[in-house]
C-alpha cells in the first residue's frame, strides 16, 4: 500500500466520523457560537468544506490558498451538501490512477507571515488532522446545544456501546 492508499483508507474513516457529528448537530441552532470570539456553528461546518477544497487542490497539484475562500452558503442544509460533495470530489481524485502517489510540494503557511513548500502527503495529513481537530470543537457545539454526541474513537454519554 503507498502513501496515497494509506491516506485514502485515513480519509475515508475520519471523513465518517465528521460526518456522524455534522449530522448529529441541531443544523436550527447554526447561529450558535460558545463565545464572542468563537466561531458560529454554521462557519465552522464552513471549515470543514474549506479544508475539503483545499485538499482538493493539493491533490489535483493546483495552487492551494489560490482564488480565496467562497462564502458560506445560507443554510447548514447546504453546508452539508458542499461537505458531502467535497468528500466525493476528494476521493474520486485519491482514485485516479493517473497520480500514483503523493509527490511534490504545495505552498502554504509555514510559520507566522510565513509560506513555504510542505511536501504533498504532509500537506494532506494536516489538513485531515486539521479536521479532526474541528470535529472535537463540533462535538461540544452539538452538546451545548443539547444534541447528542455520537461515538468517534469510542463510546459517547450519548452513544454507548453497551
């Protein structure tokens, strides 16, 4: 299995994983932010389609922070919708037999006011880490709106495995 197999099979878990809090989220309460400077639920579902396009990019050998950032769509519905299209997107070129591995470098942040080269499979298992590092912030979002967190790595309060 080469790197880009192994990341395939990484994405595919995670990305199940994302999606089962995403859906798990009160999508009516997506004007919800825990603090002032926290972002609201609805932009930060946003990210997780973000770092989608940004994979994407990576994957494809574009220019990765090129062309900015759409803004979000009006409703968590179709946020969902870009998340799940991004995911198809996202795996269909990790099938492509035309790239049969990870090579090369993308040009992103390397530090504070800082871009540089990140080799290509780094760049994707950050961005994956990155989402998983979103998805934790998701699942307190979903408690403190009284949702009810699935199970990730194990077990939740809300979804024993027992």
């Amino acid at each position: 299995m080469n790197e880009k197999q192994r990341f395939l099979t990484r994405y595919e878990i995670e990305h199940a994983k994302t999606a089962n809090v995403l859906r798990a989220f009160p999508g009516d309460k997506s004007e919800f932010r825990p603090h002032e400077r926290s972002n609201s639920a609805h932009a930060l579902g946003w990210t997780f389609v973000i770092e989608e396009q940004l994979l994407l990019k990576a994957l494809r050998g574009e220019e990765v922070l090129g062309g900015g950032f759409p803004s979000p769509p009006d409703s968590w519905d179709k946020v969902m919708d870009a998340f799940h299209q991004g995911y198809d997107a996202v795996v269909a070129e990790l099938k492509n037999p035309n790239d049969s591995d990870l090579p090369g470098t993308v040009k992103f942040f390397t530090g504070p006011k800082q871009m540089g080269d990140v080799p290509r499979a780094a760049f994707a298992n950050f961005m994956l880490d990155d989402q998983i590092h979103h998805r934790g912030q998701m699942s307190v979002y979903i408690r403190m709106c009284g949702g009810k967190v699935p199970a990730i790595y194990g077990p939740s309060a809300d979804e024993p495995w027992h």
